[in-house]
C-alpha cells in the first residue's frame, strides 16, 4: 500500500508528505513565478546559450549519449531515430525563441526542434559554427521544459555537429536553470540525503539498523541507495549494469586522498572478516579506504534489512561489520568487518542518500523508500531514529539541478532525483515518521 501510495506521488508530482501540522510535509523551493512580459523576439536577441555537453541526453541510449555527447556537445550523430533531449527550467512563462549554435560538415541538412506540441525546422548549411534561429515557442508553465532535437536529412555523414540550444524572448528574461559548470557532477545530477537526528546524542551507539525498499520502476543503472550511513563510511545497495547489482559497504581511510595507494601502511583500513562471495578492495576517486560488495540480485518492490554494528577496540581502532539480508530471509548475510586505525568511536552521524553515479543515466528519475531506523546504545537499549533532516549536494545547492525531493509516505521516509521532474523539497526541511514503537530482531553474533 506504502510504494502504491509513492508511486503515485511520484506520477502526479506532488511533494506529498503526510502530518503537514507537524511539519512533516517537505517544503517547496520551486522559484516564485515572473510575471510575463511582451517581447517582439528577433534572431540577434538568442543571449542564453545553454550547453549541449551539461544539459542534454539521447533519449532512450544511455550508450550513444555517452558516444555522442562530450565537452564540444553532440558530435558524430548520424541516426534519424536519435532524440536529443535538453533540458531548461523556466521561472518565467511567454515566448520563447529558440536557436542552434552548430554546423554541418558539408551540404545541407536539416532539423526538427520541439518545444511541447510545437515544432520549427532548421537548415544547416554552414561548415563553420553559427547562431541558427529556429523560430518561436511557447512555455505555459513554471517548471522544467525539454527542448528535443531530432534528424530529418544531411547531405553529410552527419545531420550536425551543435554545441548549444540558444534561447531568447520573454520566458527567457526570466531566471532560468540549468547546468552552466561542473558538467560531470551536473549531468550525474543532485545527491540527497536524510540525516537522523538521535535524540540522546551522549550515549554510545554500538548497532544502526534500517529498512530499505526502492519503487518499482525507479531502479535505474547508475543508482546507489545507500541505507546506513556513518561518519566513515557507507552501507547500502546499487544498480551496477543491466546484468549486476550489489549490496556495498565501505569504510574511508583516515588518510584523506582520491588515491589509495598513497595511503601510509598505519592509515590503511583493515579487512577482518567478510561473508561467501563478497568481494573486498580497496577505493578511490570520492576519499579513498576499504571496499565490499556482494554482487546480489536485490528487487524492487521488496523490502531489505541493514544492520551495522561499530565499535573501538584497543583505544586506537574502531571495527565496523555489516550484515544483509531480505526481510523474508531468517538468518543474516556477513557482508565484511574492517578496522579503521587512528580512530577511536561508536556510531556517530547515522544518515541515508540517494545517488546517481552514471552521467549517462543523469536524466533518469530514480526513488526509494527508507524506514524503521533504530539505534542501540552499548547497554542493549534500542533508540528509534523517526526525525531527518533534508539536505543535498552542491549540484543542488548551486541550483544547476532541482530534480530533487524528500518527505514521508505513510510510515516511511523517501528521497527522490534525476528524470528533471518540477516541484523540490527545500534545504534542511525538518521530517518526521510515525513511530513503529518497537523493534523484532535477532542480532547476529558478530565475527
């Protein structure tokens, strides 16, 4: 009933949390809208270049976006089935004039450019980069619009090479978003995150555990949802390739750098432990430290158990063991124990994210639901965690992207991105579940 009632929040667009009296609703940052204004549009006033290589993706390929999209824009595209979508979002509501910033290798070739239920051709016949007027639209709504670019004929082995949808007219006088820098985390898309407030935060916390369930449709390549966090690392589950997906768990170093090899020998994390089949490592690139992974084929629609247990050993170290299993198995699945030297600390700073970690899969809208979060202190007390606090990443906090929503669905907290859908949820938004008063589990014995 609970994903049935997100899957339709998810379809009609609604920030929908339940118990606004207690503020438990998520809060709209949606920009206030303009009012419009009348502009006669003419081919020199296209002043808004909006870059093919941040903001726009091949429809349905993921591969042939990865191929065809690069820093210089859309290069090499020969296929008439190809839609190259953009995306904008428009605080303003008019006319809007629309170009391309491109050329063709030789010949003519022309182009279908759709705004909505409209649609303009454009002619190429220049070998070197211009501004191409294609003609005026209309945006009736505040929110985030697609600007699709298809192939209708090229004398040319391509239709043409664009770096850029060019935008004029009233709706774009009025502030428009999209991404202009840091095209990688941009196309990646916004990262966001519940972070659960502990009421007593003195105590030690030796265990976390948590429920993870993601929507049907919403399981999307690229995606990591990442059920128990900690401040050393993170615990959850992705969506690796059509074929693979895993159940990871990593611990960083202390030594901060992208580059694991330059991690000192006393600074480097230490397996202990880990379950049949899981793979250990070491990563890079986002901090560096300890990796593993369970190659797993979790499903969507099915509801999944974390538990996490962290604890110092001999004043110096700290050990953290993860363990797995469906919430219909009846025994848990060691997935590793690692130690982290030069720390001394029990869980501190318990938090869940959604992420995307494919450019190519940046345009794809992906959710999850989170619940029944519990701590438990080192006297064998269990804490529920029912507070979060909404927070994201810099992509969001830039506003290059604002495909990004969090809030409660029944019992349950969600996060929600990608796919630039309209209607985000505001920074630091206080969020509240109702408590399921009591938690049923057997601890596993811990390797």
């Amino acid at each position: 009933m609970l994903k049935k009632q997100l899957s339709i929040l998810l379809a009609i667009g609604l920030m929908g949390c339940s118990g606004a009296e207690n503020n438990k609703q998520a809060k709209s940052s949606q920009p206030a809208v303009s009012e419009q204004t009348t502009t006669v549009v003419v081919p020199n006033e296209l002043s808004v270049n909006v870059a093919i290589a941040g903001n726009s993706w091949i429809v349905n390929s993921p591969e042939k976006t990865a191929n065809l999209i690069g820093d210089k824009g859309l290069t090499n595209w020969s296929d008439s089935n190809d839609e190259i979508v953009t995306y904008v979002y428009f605080t303003q509501v008019g006319e809007l004039a629309i170009g391309l910033q491109g050329f063709v290798e030789s010949g003519l070739s022309e182009v279908e450019v759709t705004l909505g239920s409209e649609s303009k051709i454009v002619e190429f016949n220049n070998t070197t980069s211009e501004q191409i007027y294609a003609g005026n639209f209309n945006v009736g709504s505040v929110g985030y619009h697609a600007i699709t670019i298809k192939g209708l004929s090229s004398e040319a082995q391509s239709f043409a090479n664009i770096s850029d949808v060019l935008l004029g007219g009233s709706a774009a006088k009025g502030q428009l978003f999209y991404v202009k820098e840091d095209f990688y985390w941009g196309r990646r898309g916004p990262s966001v995150h519940l972070g659960y407030q502990v009421e007593d935060p003195s105590k030690d916390y030796q265990w976390f555990y948590s429920e993870l369930e993601v929507v049907s449709g919403q399981d999307i390549i690229g995606s990591y949802f990442m059920a128990n966090g900690f401040a050393e690392g993170y615990f959850g589950i992705q969506v690796n390739s059509e074929t693979e997906r895993r159940v990871l768990f990593s611990v960083w170093s202390p030594h901060v750098t992208d580059d694991p090899s330059t991690i000192p020998e006393d600074k480097r994390i230490k397996l202990l432990d880990k379950g049949e089949e899981v793979y250990s490592g070491k990563f890079g690139n986002e901090g560096s430290g300890g990796q593993s992974y369970l190659v797993y084929d979790w499903l969507a629609d099915t509801r999944y158990q974390f538990l996490l247990k962290v604890s110092p050993v001999s004043g110096t170290n700290t050990d953290y063991t993860a363990f797995f299993k469906a919430e219909s198995d009846q025994a848990w699945q060691l997935i590793a124990k690692f130690r982290r030297p030069q720390t001394s600390t029990y869980i501190k700073r318990p938090h869940s994210f959604l992420e995307n970690f494919l450019t190519e899969m940046g345009n794809q809208e992906r959710a999850a639901q989170y619940t029944n979060q519990w701590l438990r202190d080192t006297e064998g007390q269990w804490h529920e965690l029912t507070k979060a606090t909404f927070t994201y990443d810099a992509t969001a906090r830039k506003r290059s992207r604002l495909d990004y929503q969090g809030g409660v669905v029944g019992n349950e907290f969600f996060l929600r991105n990608g796919g630039f859908f309209t209607g985000n949820t505001e920074l630091g938004t206080q969020l509240e579940r109702p408590s399921n008063n009591a938690l049923s589990i057997t601890l596993p014995q811990s390797p």
